[in-house]
C-alpha cells in the first residue's frame, strides 16, 4: 500500500485539526504502514528528575499510530483509539526528546492494529512499547 499522506500533509493536518498538540509533536518519516513521530520534550512533560512522564510517552504512542493510520487512510480525523496498553521498560534518558517508531500490522476496513516503540533520542534501547487498536469511521 503507498501512503496518502507524506510528512508535510501529517503536520499540517495536526496544525489544523489539533493545534492543541501540534506545537509538541512532529511526524518525521512515513513509510508504507510506518511512521516516526518525536516529542518536543519540554518542562510540561518532565516528571520529577527530569525524565519524560508516562502520560507524555501514552500521548506520543497514541500520535504516532494515529499519524500512521492517516498517512495510509487518509485525512479521516475521526478515526479513534479504541485500545491501547503500554509496557514501560526503562527509564527515558533526562532532558531528551523522545521519537515514536510506529507500525500497522493490521489495516482492516472498520479496525486496524498495530505497536509503536519509544526511544530517547539517540538510544537505542526502547524506553516503552505500546500496542494499540483504532477505528476507522465508514467511508
């Protein structure tokens, strides 16, 4: 499958469909069913000693599928997480921004699948991994 969306077309549909998050995330690479997103760590995402908090590693994970599902589907804003868990596997490295490496594994009509993991920029070990289900709304 080729992608319907590239990066340029990803932020600024986030632009002007959520500006309300768009100034901390920003869609890096698409590829078939892949996409890297990073968070723009700053001071609103630290948890005390200054390490990315989990709810800011969830709302990447959450981007990051999100990012790849449009980019293979489309402009459909209204497609949503329907399940997500996370696994938090080590501590994300201080004062670094985090990047989202993230797959469909399935892309269905009405449901797709798929996982992401989370690095700190320049690790290579993954800080978390999520698994997450979305639905897409009928065509």
């Amino acid at each position: 499958m080729t992608p319907q969306m590239d990066t340029a077309a990803l932020n600024a549909f986030m632009k002007a469909e959520f500006p309300q998050v768009a100034r901390d995330f920003t869609v890096e690479r698409i590829a078939p069913m892949e996409a890297d997103v990073r968070l723009i760590a700053d001071d609103k995402h630290l948890r005390p000693g200054g390490t990315v908090s989990g709810p800011a590693m969830f709302a990447l994970a959450d981007l990051a599928m999100y990012a790849v599902l449009l980019a293979m589907i489309g402009p459909k804003a209204l497609s949503v997480t329907t399940n997500c868990s996370i696994d938090f596997m080590r501590k994300p490295a201080a004062g670094r921004d985090m990047i989202a490496k993230a797959r469909l594994l399935k892309l269905g009509r009405v449901l797709a699948v798929g996982d992401a993991l989370l690095f700190s920029e320049g690790e290579s070990q993954p800080a978390a991994r999520a698994s997450l289900t979305y639905s897409i709304p009928p065509r």
